[in-house]
C-alpha cells in the first residue's frame, strides 16, 4: 500500500466522507485510485484511461 502523508490521509478521507454524505458508497479499487492520486503516483488521466479500458469492450 502506498504510504500517504498525514495531510494526503486527510484529503483522501475528505474525499470519502463527501461521498458518504450523498451516501455513495466507496468501492476498493476507487479508494486505491484516489490514494494513487494522492500521492502523484498516477494522474486523473492514468486512472480514466484504466477506467475506460475496464468497461471497453473491444
């Protein structure tokens, strides 16, 4: 798992409280996603371009 700094955990926790506010809830991978993005592992683009070839059936 990737280690996140003190304010990374925060931002991504804030992130899933405003979802389970609209009470959506968080699946696994989209909580690895955000995590990878918190810590500039991977960009938005990296993550829907992963996303986008998941669910394309070609």
């Amino acid at each position: 798992m990737t280690k996140l700094t003190p304010e990374q955990t925060y931002k991504v926790n804030q992130v899933i409280a405003n979802l389970q506010i609209e009470d959506m809830n968080i699946t696994e991978q989209a909580h690895k996603n955000l995590v990878e993005l918190a810590s500039g592992k991977k960009t938005t683009k990296q993550i829907i371009q992963e996303i986008q070839r998941r669910y394309t059936h070609a």
